[in-house]
C-alpha cells in the first residue's frame, strides 16, 4: 500500500489520488503483483533475509526489472 503525505498533512492513501499529485513532478506510479508462489510470500513475511534468500526473491521478481528495462531503460 502506498502512503502519500503532504507538508500539510494531507495524506493519500489511494492510487489514482497518489498518481495525480506525482504527475506533475513527471513521477510514475506503478503498482505490479507480487506473485502467488508461495515460497516468494513466505519470503517476503520474513523480517530479514539470507543472501541467498534475497537473491532468490530478486530472481522472482526479474520480470519486473526487464520490464523496467526495456521500457524506461533503468
């Protein structure tokens, strides 16, 4: 869940709220899925992570960086 907060204290708690206040400043919101596999989830409840759990979920999640990628060129 994404949280914007305002130097007023406004604060935004929905998406299309969030996107129209970063569209301006030519930020992107984007808000993608997790995924379903269980291994990612029980991963991504943990507090901390080895190494190699951390690699695991960066693997996981690989799409989302090629996608990125191609697209914006990060």
């Amino acid at each position: 869940m994404a949280v914007l907060r305002l130097e007023n204290e406004t604060t935004y708690t929905e998406q299309s709220e969030i996107a129209s206040h970063l569209a301006p400043l030519k930020i992107q919101l984007h808000r993608w899925p997790v995924g379903d596999s269980p291994r990612l989830q029980s991963l991504l409840a943990q507090a901390s992570l080895s190494e190699e759990e951390k690699t695991e979920v960066l693997t996981e999640l690989d799409g989302y960086f090629q996608q990125l990628q191609q697209k914006s060129g990060y």
